[in-house]
C-alpha cells in the first residue's frame, strides 16, 4: 500500500510540474507587478506636477505646461521581455520582475525645474 501511495504522490506531482500552471501563475503575478509598479510610477509623476505647480502658484509665477508625454510606461506595446524565471542549480533568478523594478526606478528620474 505505502508503494502505490508513493507510486501515486509522484505521478501527481509528474502531472504538476508539466501542466504549466506555476508557469501561468508566475505570469500572472509578474503582470499584477508590472501593473502596480505602472500605478506607482503615474501617481509619483503626478504628485511632482502638483508639486511643482502649487509652489509655482505660490510664487506667482507662471506655470509651465506639462510635458506632452507626462505619463510613462515601463514597458511599451509588442516589447518582449526577459523570461518569468530561470532555474539555477541552487536556486531560481526572475529577471523579468527585476527589469520591471530597474525600469520604474528609472522612471522615477524627473528633470530639475527649479533652475528654469
């Protein structure tokens, strides 16, 4: 009985690791991320336009206009990104998220415009 309970543990696990579903969810998790680091990087920029725009008007001077491509996308239609995950000998690396963060970390830069 403990063989067929162990011939059936192995076979089920057999059925997980190729039906694809970690690798479904993985891409899922992965476009939640770049979804919510998208939301963060839109509602920064925008904080630092209203910033920007409040001591302008306290100052009294003129405000400038917003940049015509205020909001930034991390990744842009049709553009391939690194794979989900990649397995190693001791353990597993995802240099999809880590695009995703260097990309968004990167979008966080805004040009200086108190010497204008």
């Amino acid at each position: 009985m403990l063989e067929e309970r162990r011939d059936q543990a192995l076979e089920e696990m057999k059925q997980v690791k190729t039906s694809g579903y970690v690798e479904q969810e993985q891409e899922l998790l992965s476009q939640a991320a770049l979804k919510l680091m998208q939301t963060e990087v839109d509602k920064f920029r925008t904080s630092v336009q209203l910033i920007h725009d409040y001591y302008f008007a306290i100052d009294e001077k003129l405000v400038c206009e917003a940049p015509e491509k205020y909001q930034y996308e991390i990744v842009n239609d049709g553009e391939e990104l690194p794979p989900v995950e990649v397995l190693g000998e001791q353990d597993a690396t995802y240099p999809r998220l880590d695009e995703i963060l260097k990309r968004a970390l990167k979008a966080q830069a805004i040009p200086d415009v108190t010497q204008q």
